[in-house]
C-alpha cells in the first residue's frame, strides 16, 4: 500500500534527520563552529567520491534490478566502487578539495557507501522499502553512538571520531543491507550484450544529475572555505542543513510519485499528480521554514554551541530556494519516472552554472548571507528549466500551480492508492 510506504518513509527520514541533528549538536559542542567546517568538509569528499564509485549501482540498480539478475549486476558495482576510490585517492592527493590527512579515509569510506548503496538499488528494486528504511535507521543510530563514545573517552577528540564513527555505520550497513538482499529472485531476461550498455547508459544519466546537484548543492562550501575561512563554513552548513530538512516531506512524496508516474499510461493523471505532489511538496516546506524563521538565536546557540550565531538570515535568504527545490522534487522524480533523466541533469547544471558564475563575487561582498542568495537563486533556475519543459509538453500555465480546495481530497487520494506488488518501484 502507497500510504504504508510513504508514511514509513517519512517517518524514517524524520527519524534519521533528527540523529543527524544531534551528531551536529555533538559536533557543535564537542569541536566547535571549525570543527563543524571540517566534518562538513569531510561528508562533500566522500559525496563527490561516490559519483564516479556510484555509476553502476544504486539509482541505475533500482530499474536493472528487475530485469538482470544480479549475479552480472553487483559484481560491476563492486569493481567500480574499488576502481573509483583508488583513482580518487590519487586525484585527492594532488587537489586539495577535503582537509588535509583525510584523503585515504574519504575514499575509504566512499568505497564502503557505494557498496552500501548498491545493495539499497537491490532492496528498493525488489520493493524491499521496510528493509531499506530500517537499515537506514540503524545507521544513524550507530553513527551518533560511536561518536558519542569517541568524544567522551577518546583523548584529544577531533574530526577524526567522526570519521570513525563513520566507519562502524558504514560497515554495519553495509553488512545488513547484504544479507537482506536474501535470495536471488526471477527476472525478465535481458539480452546478454545490453546489459553493459544498460549500466552505463542509466549510470550515466542518473549520476550526471547527481553530480551536477552536488555541486549545485555544494560548491559554496568550498568557495565559503577559501573566502571566509573553515569556522564560518561550520555555519553555512549548519544553516544549510536546517535549511534543507524541509525536504523531508517532498522527497517522500517524490518517491510516491515516482512510483506511480512509472506505472501510468494516462498522460492527463501523470500531470495532475506532478502538480499535487509540487504543491503538496511546496506545503510541507514553507511550514517548516515558517517555524525555523521564529526561533531566536539563542535557540541556535544553546543546541549547536556558542560559536554558531547569525542562523536566522542565512535561513530566511536560503527559504526561496529551499521552497524552489522542494517543487523541483516532484518534477525530478516526474522525469525519472518518465526515465528523461537528461531534463534533471540540464536543470542541475544551470543551477551549478549561476553558483559558479555568481557565488565567489556575492561571497566576497556579501560573505554567508551572498552564498544563501546565490544558492536561491541557483535552485530557482533549476526550478525553472524544468517548469519549462513540464508546462509546455501537457500545455499548462502558472495558474496550474495555485491550490484549490481539491487538492487536499486529490493528495489524499494518492496516499490511499492501492498498488499491486508488481506496480511498486519505488
């Protein structure tokens, strides 16, 4: 049932963010706002790493899952995840994109996670989205523990309890995720001869958008670093984070979408819940923000440590495209389903293009309120792109994005959909 998964999901991603918040709040405390720069720093290397480790697995495995057996899809994965991490050591070596003596275990635990996420392609391919969710849980519960204990008995506690921390959830989920994989199960056959081609092919697309994001997401940090300094980072992404968990809900009901958009033939009904899910989406964030914009920053102050002051405007200039990109979920998961993931990697790179072209002018003159526009502004110029491409193949105006007293009963009827086994994706 589509209500039992979304909810789940939710709830899920509700809990891991609320782990996540307290490893800040230890981080905060524990090492401070350069501390919080440097573990910032950290989690961008091991993302960047994972997109060439990540090629042949997870988003690709998700659509090859049912249609190849596994047998000639993991053991690729792995060989690429290793290949990928050894190249990237080396290329980390000469590039200074992640803290100086954190090369090896950035890589290290990249390679890790892309294995990790290979198997999650496989549960979330097989429908296992309970597993999926779960493990994810303990993960975040195993992530804050270790880290607890590392700063509370580790002598001179720094960035590297973290990273060790890392470790210990990483390996874990990579373990369970491995043996809830079960079974192998039928397939549709594939011609032999298509399935490197199918690898790369939705490899490609798929990780090309999710590099280009990353750095529409996160290429301000390395400008903030280099321009302000590593403390103020710690507070960017701090801000940005808060920021951004009002993704939660939109990103949940992304995979709702995406699961029905890929099992409907009626071009009308895929319109429709594309624009209930944008508004739904839109909802949910602009309530979020609406309560981080009220809290004082004291509040801040007392959860994250005494040096993480000034959140408020970062988060109030962040709110526009945060609000963008929460629309911008239930188009990309649109287009996904629609397996047009060329529109999402455009519109990420637009988005990359305004923060490379805008980002170190406005930070330089602005400082962190700068790098909060410029992210707006870059998420709203991929908001756009796709908005353009939407609106023009079903022939809808702006007009079409206003809410109307049906969409309530129209959202609930898409969390009430019942869908058979076999039409689940996601």
């Amino acid at each position: 049932m589509m209500l039992k998964h979304a909810t789940g999901t939710v709830l899920a991603r509700l809990f891991i963010t609320g782990m996540n918040l307290l490893v800040m709040m230890l981080a905060g405390h524990a090492l401070g706002a350069e501390g919080l720069g440097t573990i910032g720093l950290i989690v961008l290397g091991i993302t960047l790493v994972m997109l060439p480790a990540n090629l042949i697995g997870g988003g690709a495995m998700v659509y090859l899952v049912p249609r190849v057996p596994l047998g000639r899809l993991l053991p690729p994965a792995y060989v690429c995840a290793m290949v990928s991490a050894a190249g990237s050591y080396l290329v980390l070596r000469k590039v200074p994109l992640v803290p100086d003596g954190f090369e090896g275990h950035v890589c290290t635990l990249a390679c890790i996670q892309a294995v990790y996420s290979a198997h999650f392609g496989v549960l979330l391919g097989r429908e296992r989205i309970a597993a999926h969710n779960a493990i994810n849980a303990i993960h975040s519960v195993v992530l804050l523990s270790a880290f607890a204990l590392l700063l509370r008995f580790r002598n001179g506690s720094d960035a590297h309890a973290y990273v060790y921390a890392c470790y210990a959830a990483f390996t874990l989920s990579a373990v369970l995720s491995s043996a809830a994989m079960g079974r192998s199960v039928p397939v549709k056959l594939t011609n032999r001869h298509d399935v490197p081609r199918m690898l790369l092919r939705q490899g490609f697309w798929v990780q090309g958008a999710n590099g280009l994001q990353l750095m529409n997401y996160r290429l301000a940090y390395w400008i903030v670093e280099h321009t302000l300094g590593r403390a103020a980072l710690g507070m960017y992404s701090v801000g940005t984070q808060l920021a951004e968990s009002a993704w939660i809900a939109p990103r949940s009901l992304g995979m709702v979408l995406v699961s029905r958009v890929s099992n409907l033939e009626e071009v009308a009904r895929q319109r429709d819940l594309t624009l209930l899910t944008a508004k739904a989406a839109v909802g949910v964030a602009l309530g979020v923000i609406l309560v981080l914009a009220m809290l004082p920053d004291t509040v801040f102050g007392i959860i994250f440590g005494k040096g993480i002051t000034g959140l408020r405007p970062i988060v109030l200039l962040l709110a526009p495209g945060i609000l963008s990109m929460s629309a911008s979920q239930a188009f990309s998961h649109y287009f996904s389903g629609k397996g047009q993931n060329r529109h999402n990697l455009v519109g990420s790179g637009l988005g990359m293009f305004i923060t490379a072209g805008l980002g170190w002018w406005a930070i330089q003159h602005w400082g962190l309120k700068g790098a909060a526009l410029t992210a707006s502004l870059a998420y709203t110029t991929s908001l756009l792109y796709q908005w353009a491409v939407f609106s023009r193949r079903h022939a809808v105006s702006w007009h079409a994005l206003r809410p109307t007293r049906a969409d309530m009963d129209r959202l609930s009827g898409l969390l009430r959909m019942k869908s058979r086994p076999h039409q689940e994706r996601s």
